[in-house]
C-alpha cells in the first residue's frame, strides 16, 4: 500500500520500519536505512495509517511488525528487537501488544 507522507513523498508502507515522534514532528525510518520527517504528529498518522501491520508500542513510537526480530526482557522491562538492528522499548501500558506480535 503506498502512503503520502508529505505532498509529494510517495512511500510504500512495506519500506517503513518505524515511526518515531519528534515533538510535533514524525521521522519515518525506511528499509534501506533513509529517513523521512513529516510536519504532521505520531497521533495523526497512526489515524491515517491502515493499522494492520502497525503498532502502537510507546508513546514516541510506531513500529511494522514485518520488522521485527525478537522481543528481548531486561529487568522486567520488554524491548523489540528489529531487523534494522534497533531496540524499542514497550511501555508498561502498551504490554499487551507484545501478544499481538506473538500470536
């Protein structure tokens, strides 16, 4: 599915890795290592995005769940490993989506 960040960045939702809030700003992480930043809040285009493949994991960031590795627990504290080699921490109130990942 193809997905407008911006007027005229056109990025298909498969090469996104991650979405990560910059105050009232998004950084959207790609596949081949690239980023793109938005104007528009982490909020607004988690409505925007179709949420099947992504999920809410804190409150800066939305991963693609195609990306991910393993799911790591360090001092009780749960952390998504991905395939770019980046760890994202679970908040304590978005540890139910851990069970979205495994099933």
């Amino acid at each position: 599915m193809n997905y407008y960040i911006k007027r005229n960045d056109l990025v298909e939702t498969n090469n996104v890795v991650l979405l990560e809030a910059l105050e009232n700003y998004t950084l959207f992480h790609l596949k081949d290592g690239s980023k793109i930043i938005s104007s528009l809040t982490l909020k607004r285009h988690q409505e925007k995005l179709e949420l099947e493949p992504f999920v809410r994991v804190n409150r800066s960031m939305i991963i693609n769940t195609n990306f991910v590795q393993k799911i790591l627990c360090k001092n009780d504290t749960n952390f998504i490993c991905l395939k770019n080699g980046k760890e994202v921490k679970v908040s304590r109130r978005r540890q139910a989506t851990l069970g979205q990942l495994a099933s």
